[in-house]
C-alpha cells in the first residue's frame, strides 16, 4: 500500500511537500505543476490518508490491523534523557506496559538516523519531548496510531491525536496556593523556555505551562515580582546558573519555585556555595519526585508527576485505537505536593 514517501520518491520532493500538498495546506509555496504531480501520483499509486484507512477499517472494508509493536519517538537524545529522570520514567512506564501486554518496544532517540524509522499498520508511536513541525508532518502522514505524551507538544493544532498529559496549570496553582498559606510572599522561579515557537499574542501562552502558570496566579494576586523570575534550560547546570543570577539581585527570594527537580538540585549547589540555608534562609520547592529528590539534604518538597502513569497511559490509549476507539482522547493526569523539609508547610500540612 502506497505511502507518502513512495509518493514523494517518485515526485522527488520531501514528504513533508507531499503531506501540505495532500492536505490543501494554503501557507505552501509550490509550482502548479509539483501540486498537479503529487496529486496525480497520489491517485495513480492508490493512496490513502491514514484516516480513510482507519475509516475502512471500522466500517469493515479492511481488516483491522492489531497493534503489536510500539515505538517511542524521544525528542531528546540518548544522553540527554538519561540527564533527565522524568523522561527516563515515561519511557519505563511504556516498556512495562508493552511488556504486560505483550507488545514489542522500540525507542527512536532524536540524535538517531531518521532512516532507522520504520511505521507499518501494527505499529503505535508514543510521541514524547519536541519535534519539529516537519518531523511530525512526516510522522503524522504515515499514520494516525499515535499518542502524545507530556507536555511539550502542539496538542491544539491536532485535535483529533490522543493526548496525555499533567494538569500542570493546576498543580502549579495547589503549590503557590500552599506556599502563600506558609507565609511566603518573595516567590522567585527557575525554568526553561519553549523548545518551538508560539505565534500566541499574549506573552503567558509563549511560556512553558508552569511558567506561565506561576505569572498568572501571582499576577492576579498582585505578588508577581519579574525581577525573580529566571528561564533558560533544563539541566541541573541551568538550575546553578539561573539561581546564581537571582543571588545577584536587588532582592532575594524567599522561596524559589524550581520547573523540575534537575533545576532545584542546580538551584541547592548554588545556594550552598553562596552561604544559604534551606529553607532558613531561602527556600526550595519543585516538581516531578524524581528518586534523587528525597535524598537531597535537605530533602525536596516537590509536586509529584507520575512518569510511569504517562507512558502506560499512552499505550492503553493505542490500544484503544486499534480496538476501534475513532475519537480522539485527552487525559489529564492530576498530582499531588510531596512535603519535604526543603520549605515550610502551611498550616493544614504541619
């Protein structure tokens, strides 16, 4: 069965071309005559978009294809998951349950060749990290098996892909929430900027979830202080360098909100260096619970998020799509603030 690369072999264009091209996509710049020739191969080589193949299947015309394989489509590279637990922890939770289920697994790591990307009909992709707009042009017009998981994807321009996700927005709400009970009033922030672009007029949606959820809930309480705020990347070297920086402020915080774990363990070393003490002096909260965080000294209070929970979700919900599921669903997974001693509690918690 023709798929978009064998059109674009015979056109000799990429199969990102052929896909807008398929698509009726008004934004691409093309001569007539590539869009006549994409179409008249696309007809003569039979083809059909992954919907209409879904389609038939359920309504008969095809055998359903049962999924067997599942391959996890990384958007970071080997080394980089392997510096971050969270992701390592997603990844896990899909093998566990491919293994449950009897399903073969595959991980393809985005400093992998592309050539190494095999999708037929038994085939789910669970799509994690970033990718580029292209990438998943090409990816999406192979087939529409695929679930995506967490937070950094562009779930609004595919409304009909499976989605599973953390309620971050609120998660990070329930802390600043309980931060502020505890008396806390300079709250500082440490994260990580978008890894693609947002086209969004208002500046809160250009910002990763957490960020712009920290604006937003201290804005509206007239305890947003931009001079405390710090984003960069994801590392724990992020976490020491961005903290350094609030060091050298006018004014300290009280308490810092780190976006992940990796950046509070940076943010520990750099308060440590400069003679603070946690939570004395300056506090530390963050989110994820990856292992490490319980053996900090001290350890870190931080807003659990089920890794495991993501990736099993987003094979069930492949397997729901093989079963016959034709519309699409979106998960939201809750979480929940594990009090540690790197921040005082507030008084319900004590």
């Amino acid at each position: 069965m023709a798929t978009i690369k064998d059109i674009a072999k015979r056109v000799g264009v990429s199969p990102t071309t052929v896909s807008r091209v398929l698509s009726a996509d008004p934004k691409l710049s093309v001569t007539k005559e590539v869009r006549k020739k994409v179409i008249e191969t696309a007809a003569e080589l039979n083809y059909s978009t992954p919907r209409d193949k879904r389609l038939a299947r359920s309504s008969g015309e095809m055998a359903a294809s049962p999924l067997r394989n599942v391959l996890v489509l990384q958007g970071l590279s080997d080394d980089q998951e392997l510096a971050d637990p969270y992701y390592v922890g997603v990844r896990v939770g899909v093998e566990k349950t491919c293994q449950a289920m009897g399903l073969s697994t595959a991980v393809h790591y985005s400093d992998d060749p592309a050539s190494e990307i095999s999708i037929d009909p038994a085939t789910g992709i669970v799509l994690m990290g970033h990718h580029s707009e292209e990438a998943l042009s090409a990816i999406l017009a192979e087939t529409d098996l695929i679930a995506f998981a967490g937070e950094d994807l562009p779930y609004y321009d595919y409304a009909d892909r499976d989605t599973v996700k953390h309620d971050l927005v609120g998660s990070m709400s329930a802390l600043l929430s309980n931060l502020v009970d505890a008396g806390y009033r300079d709250i500082g922030f440490i994260g990580f900027k978008r890894n693609r672009p947002d086209t969004s007029p208002t500046v809160a949606h250009q910002m990763e979830a957490r960020a712009a959820a920290f604006v937003d809930w201290l804005s509206k309480r007239e305890l947003f202080d931009e001079t405390l705020m710090r984003r960069e990347g994801k590392t724990s070297q992020n976490g020491y360098d961005l903290t350094l920086d609030l060091l050298r402020g006018k004014k300290l915080p009280d308490v810092i909100v780190a976006a992940t774990d990796s950046l509070a363990i940076g943010a520990y070393m750099a308060l440590k260096e400069n003679g603070k003490s946690i939570p004395e002096d300056i506090a530390v909260v963050a989110f994820n619970d990856i292992p490490a965080a319980q053996f900090l000294v001290p350890p870190l209070t931080t807003v659990k998020l089920s890794a495991e929970l993501i990736g099993k979700t987003a094979v069930e919900l492949l397997a729901e799509r093989c079963g016959g599921r034709d519309v699409s669903k979106k998960i939201t997974l809750g979480a929940k603030i594990i009090w540690r001693d790197s921040a005082h509690k507030p008084p319900q918690n004590s």
